[in-house]
C-alpha cells in the first residue's frame, strides 16, 4: 500500500485497514473540511510539505498529535497532518472558486475590506445572492464571476492549465501563489471533472495512454515530472528551470530534461475521464 494514500500512521489506521495494517486503534474517522484559504499537508507534524488543500476541501480526520490532525483528503485520497485550528465541521457547499484566484469581502463591495483570498478550486457554501455578489454561509461576500455552480466545469483541461501561466513554481503548491508540476495537472484535470491523483506517478497510471502524434491534452511523463500538451509542438508545466507555470516547445523541454540528468520521457498519457 502506498503510504501517501493509506490512512494509517502506526498509531491508528482507518477502520476498513483493520487485518491490513498494524495500528493501536482503528476509526471510521470524523469528516471534517478545510476552513482556511490555503494549508500545507505535512508528511508528519513539523515535517515537509507533500501538498496543499484550499478551503472546502472534505478530508476525514483519523487522529490527531502535538495539536495536528492526520487526515486523508476526499478529492485525491493524500494523506498528511494539518493544523486543528485549520479545520472546521463539514458544510454543504454550493459553488467553487473558478477564477485562478479572487477574494471574499467583509460587505458586498468591491471597496469594502477583504475577508480573505480565495484561490482556483475552493468550495463554499452561498446563502443568498445580490445582483453582483454571492453571500456565504461565513457572512463574506464574493464577487459573481468567481464562482460557479459545483455541477458547472470546464471542459478543456489545458484551458485551466494556462490559467495558471506565469504563477511561482511550489513543490508541493496546489494554488497560484505557488504550484508544481502534478498540482497544475491535478488543478487542470479537477477544474473539468475529472478525478486525479496529487503525484505524477500516481498521475502517470491513472490515465490511459495516448496514440498517435503528441496532441492537445496529452500528458507527457518523466520520472518526478509532468507537462500538458497545448498543441503539436508546445507544452505547458510548472517547473524549477523556470521556476514558473511556463510554455516550453516539446523537443526543447524533452531534450533539456534528458540532459540535466532527469532521463528521457516514460509515457505519455491523455487527460480525460478513464
């Protein structure tokens, strides 16, 4: 079992592990969601970043240590330590956050002070509208155009992904204000519906590979590394040598990777729902 997707941490483990994993205690776990704009999914409390949830992200909490709650993400099944004070009970949302990035207000006013960011991906709970603004469940205020319905997607991922062009290189980011290579695929992917993994390997087997010439929409694989096609010739991925969401010509990017020592493509895979 992989450990970044296996709700167990020695001291508990998810009940449906039980005579799988060895664990003091085993629990169904308690739903909680994401209650902040942003927050880092630690390997371990104090430990490294492995990747980043945004407000309204679903995970079930199965422990919780040194005033961190190991929990497992609803949307790619990651596992990780989040601080308690991040999350709150879970809450039926209504729309997400399509803009790349946008802000929730203290009034319905643009010149009203921010409550906090919000950024592509988050969900939240509206209870009323006005003609240019959405009131949620927390008494903020975000601007129409932001959001849309839950069940309303885009349907181009490589559209998504250029959203993202120019945003910092993050390893393990999942927002514009810092992505990597597997976060703006799992955001381009995510953005139009489709389930995706948070890691590029795991990425690499979810997908079903891609015949012919390379064409908009297709993955191309390295070991640790991912870049979508935007046409025949061009890719587009977040990546240290530019450390940005960058455009790349494809020969260019698969000769330079080789060359640095990152070894030749593995495969090349298609975007789309399996």
């Amino acid at each position: 079992m992989d450990p970044r997707t296996t709700p167990a941490n020695g001291r508990v483990a998810a009940s449906h592990l039980r005579g799988l994993v060895e664990a003091e205690h085993f629990t169904d776990g308690v739903p909680r969601q994401v209650a902040v704009p942003v927050v880092d999914l630690l390997r371990a409390p104090g430990g490294p970043r492995d990747r980043q949830l945004v407000q309204g992200d679903a995970v079930t909490v199965y422990d919780e240590l040194e005033g961190m709650r190991f929990v497992q993400a609803a949307k790619d099944g990651y596992v990780g330590y989040l601080p308690a004070e991040a999350l709150a009970g879970p809450a039926q949302a209504t729309h997400w956050v399509g803009a790349l990035a946008g802000h929730a207000y203290t009034e319905p006013d643009i010149k009203a002070p921010q409550a906090h960011p919000l950024y592509f991906g988050a969900q939240l709970q509206t209870v009323s509208h006005m003609p240019k603004f959405y009131e949620t469940a927390q008494g903020t205020y975000v601007p129409k155009p932001h959001l849309r319905p839950l069940e309303r997607r885009f349907s181009d991922p490589v559209t998504v992904a250029q959203l993202f062009f120019g945003a910092p290189y993050l390893w393990g980011g999942n927002t514009v204000a810092g992505i990597d290579c597997s976060g703006l695929v799992q955001a381009a992917c995510l953005g139009c519906g489709i389930d995706c993994p948070g890691d590029s390997d795991l990425q690499e087997n979810a997908f079903p590979e891609a015949g012919g010439d390379l064409a908009r929409g297709d993955a191309l694989f390295w070991k640790g590394h991912v870049a979508i096609a935007v046409d025949e010739q061009t890719l587009i991925h977040a990546n240290a040598h530019h450390m940005a969401v960058a455009y790349e010509p494809a020969e260019q990017a698969i000769h330079r990777i080789e060359a640095q020592g990152d070894g030749p493509v593995t495969s090349r895979r298609r975007l789309v729902a399996p």
